[in-house]
C-alpha cells in the first residue's frame, strides 16, 4: 500500500484525517472483522444485482408518463454519464482505501472526520430510504402478480393513499423485517446465489425487450421529445432549487425535462456505489473493485436505454403505468401471461436489491461505529455469523415502518440528493488526497485529474439543483440532526479524539 507504514493523522479537531494505514489496521481486529470472499465476477454480479431494481422495473413509467415521453431513454444516458464520472472516482477510492464504509472511509482519509461524519450519515439516509423505495416498489409489482390470479389486496394494505395518506404497506413492511432476519442469521451474497437473483432479472429484462419489440408501434414515439410543460409550481417549496435560486425554470418533456427526468431516474443508478462498501471483504480489491464497478454500470446502462425505448414504444407515454410499468404494458397489449413472468422476475430480483441496499447500510453504520463515532456498540460482530446484527436489526426496524407509511414518490426524490452529495464529496476527496498523499499505491488512476473531477461535481450538482426545494429542506434537516449528534456524541467518543498516532 504505502511505505509509510506509521503515519500520523493529519490535522486536528474537525479536519483531522484517518490514514489509509490506520483504516486497514482497523479492518485486521478480530472483533470487528469482516470476511475477504468476494472477486471481481462476483462484485460485477452484486453490481448488476443492485443496480437492476426499481429504477427499471418502476420509475420508468413514472418518468416517461409524467417528465420525459419517450426521450426516458436520453434522461438514462444523462444519469448514466453522470454516474460513470462519478464512478471512475470510487474505483480510485475504493482500490487505495480497501475498507468498509465507501464514500465515509474515503472522506475520512482526505477531507478529514467532520466530512466523513456528514458523508456517513448521509449515506445512512440514502441506503435506508433506497431500502425502503425498493421494498415499496416490490410491493406494488407483488399486487400486480396477485391480480393476474385474482386476488385483490385491500387498499388500507396496499400503501398510503395518494389524497389521504392513509394506509399502511403491509407487503413492504413484511419484506424488510424477513429480510433483516436473514441478514443477521448470516446469508452469504454467494457467487451461485447471487448469479441465481441476477439471471432471473436478466431473463426478465431480456423478455421485455426481445417480446417487447414484437408491439412497438412507432407512431408511440411521435413526438419522441413531446412539447415542453412548465412543472407546476404548487407551494414555492415544491419548485425545483434551481428555479427558486436562479430563476430559470425547469420543464416537463421537452429538452430540458429530459434533464429533469435524468435527476430522477437517477435513482436507477444508487447500487454501483453500494459495491464500493464491499471493498472490506474483497480479496484483491485493488484489481477487482474498479472492475465491479465500472462494468456493472455499463451494462446496466445499456439495458436501462433498451427497456425505456421498447416500453414507450409498445403503449403510449401517457397510458403507461407508474407502479408497474413494464407488466402492464405487457397487460396493455393482451399478453397477460408475460406480464405474469416480469411481475414475479421483478418480485424475485427487486428482493434482492433491498437486501443488498439494506446490507451496504449496515456496512457503513459498522465503519462508523468502528471508528467511535456511533456507538462501539454497533460495531461488535456476530461471535458465529460474523454480521454486524446488532444496526442491522435497529436498523432493520426502523427502515420496515418506513417503507409502510412512505410513498415512493417521497422517497425517492431524497434518496437522489443523498447520493449526488456523496458524489460531491467523493470527487473532490479524489483531487485532495493526489495531493496529500501522492506516495500511496493506486492500482486504478481516475484519468485526467483534476479536470473530470471536477466535472463530477458539477454534473452532480447540476441534478441537485433539478431536486424540489422540499427535498433539499429535508436533506438539511437531516444534516443538521447529524452535525449534533456528531458534537454531542461523535466527537468526543472519536477513537482519534485522545491518540495522536496510532
């Protein structure tokens, strides 16, 4: 890794980092340790795992029916470019810093404690509400399937309602407690299982765009970039920042709504990142994680853009379904038998996106605490599962009455705006740590350095600002609830508070 082998940490107070050195000394004490198993085919397979979720089998159908029409497939090569500059920045972190806690780890070895605090907590947002979106969104594919046999869900079960808000996901609730239970119990994401979940997705996916294109009727794609609409403006904290800041007013459809579907369908992107939390239990994780990560994004983003071209091409944007689009559109055509096999291949495959979601959580919350800025508590592992059960069950709680009493639309919109600010952080921790540690060992070199970089954060940005104010209102509060507890708790149980050098 590094000739230097006791170096220091930098800084002191709020800035100060955690070497490279330290974090994988951290990874080697027994108690806190994870297992080293995974290869580059197997992070390709989680990737490709995560990544194939409710973003394809969901939010295309709200995108294209309510934001972009038929150009819902340039909105996922926007996203895509947008995660591939991000991505060649993780491959670099997650190769030099191979430890548990992606973005967290990599913010605390460059841009110093505080930011890795936010960082974390931060993605502790983000990979419980994704969990939670997931789950919501397995659901509704799970009631379709139970219509195709005839059986109707009551609505109260069903989620809130939309006018209302009453009513409770019972099916989503169920499916984050069962799977919380088989995290703790120490379910191996094996190669053979996970290759098993992704097939069944893959098969699905093929199925919708082999079959699909069988009834595709072009005059669906006229116009395929439909006529701009201003988005309604509601209350002021319903427009999107960058309309309320700048004045400029984003659209739906039309050329710039297909930027304002991109920082939606974003959301279809969130599981590369997730890989990088495995960097901890990969066993060449300077050779494998660039390779996971970057070609489970590529494929995922090839297929995003074939699905999203067949689906509005088969039913018109403004008829397709929100809560199962790519089923329905099967039903829409008088093939209920295929809507059958992509309900229950969704079903399977979004199971596994909510546990492997619900895992990168738990992975992070473990690095956290590890490091004493949550409770060491949280940090024990399991004496014959070798899990960290003890957040996975809080956690585990708190995420299933979530996704119970939270629509997707909600939720969806902050899991985005978590995501595009770890991007921010990661990036810019890329050109600070060329800088202050220009001797350690980079077995993947994000290319043209500080130019794409920065370009990342300004991509990144850029879809923030396309986020309603609301969500930014509730990302702040969010933050602000972690910079307390960071200085009425983090702070000062810190395991770098009293030692200098370790």
């Amino acid at each position: 890794m590094s000739t230097q082998q006791d170096t220091p940490p930098s800084g002191r107070g709020l800035f100060r980092t955690k070497t490279v050195e330290q974090s994988i000394r951290d990874t080697e004490e027994p108690e806190h340790a994870l297992r080293k198993s995974l290869s580059a085919l197997d992070l390709t397979v989680f990737g490709v795992g995560v990544i194939i979720g409710t973003g394809i089998f969901v939010l295309t159908g709200k995108v294209a029916k309510e934001t972009a029409g038929p150009a819902t497939a340039l909105a996922f090569v926007a996203a895509g470019i947008v995660c591939a500059l991000a991505a060649l920045c993780y491959a670099e972190f997650a190769s030099t810093v191979p430890v548990a806690g992606s973005a967290y780890t990599f913010s605390y070895a460059s841009l110093g404690e505080l930011v890795a605090w936010i960082i974390g907590w931060d993605l502790v947002l983000e990979f419980a509400l994704g969990t939670a979106v997931v789950a919501v969104g397995w659901s509704g594919y799970v009631r379709s399937l139970m219509d195709n046999i005839g059986w109707t869900m009551p609505d109260v079960l069903a989620g809130p309602d939309v006018a209302t808000g009453v009513g409770f996901d019972i099916l989503a609730f169920a499916l984050v407690l069962v799977l919380t239970v088989i995290l703790v119990l120490g379910m191996k994401l094996s190669a053979r299982v996970t290759t098993f979940v992704v097939a069944i997705k893959l098969a699905v996916v093929g199925i919708v765009i082999v079959a699909g294109l069988f009834f595709i009727k072009s005059a669906n794609y006229t116009p395929f970039i439909p006529e701009a609409q201003p988005l309604p403006s509601g209350s002021g904290l319903s427009a999107p920042l960058v309309e309320l800041v700048f004045g400029y007013q984003p659209t739906n459809f039309g050329v710039m709504g297909i930027f304002t579907a991109a920082s939606i369908v974003f959301f279809a992107f969130i599981g590369f990142d997730v890989v990088a939390t495995a960097a901890e239990e990969t066993r060449l994780p300077q050779r494998d994680m660039p390779r996971g990560i970057l070609a489970s994004l590529v494929i995922c983003t090839l297929l995003y853009v074939a699905v999203s071209i067949v689906v509005t091409g088969m039913q018109h944007y403004s008829e397709l379904s929100v809560s199962a689009p790519l089923a329905d559109a099967f039903k829409a055509v008088g093939h209920p038998f295929y809507a059958g096999v992509i309900s229950f291949g969704a079903a399977v495959g979004l199971t596994t996106v909510c546990m492997i979601l619900l895992l990168g959580q738990t992975r992070v919350f473990f690095a956290m605490s590890r490091d004493g800025l949550l409770p060491r508590f949280f940090s024990v592992t399991h004496p014959r599962f070798r899990t960290p059960y003890r957040p996975t069950i809080l956690l585990g709680l708190i995420i299933a009455v979530v996704a119970g009493f939270t629509s997707i639309n909600e939720l969806a919109t902050l899991v985005n705006i978590g995501t595009l600010f770890a991007f921010v952080v990661v990036a810019l921790g890329v050109i600070v740590l060329r800088r202050t540690r220009p001797d350690l060992h980079r077995a993947f070199r994000t290319p043209w350095v500080p130019v794409l970089p920065i370009a990342s954060v300004a991509a990144s940005l850029w879809l923030m600002l396309n986020l309603p104010a609301e969500t930014w209102l509730r990302f702040a509060i969010w933050m602000v609830i972690g910079v307390i507890i960071y200085f009425a708790y983090g702070r000062g149980h810190s395991r770098m508070a009293d030692t200098p050098t370790r």
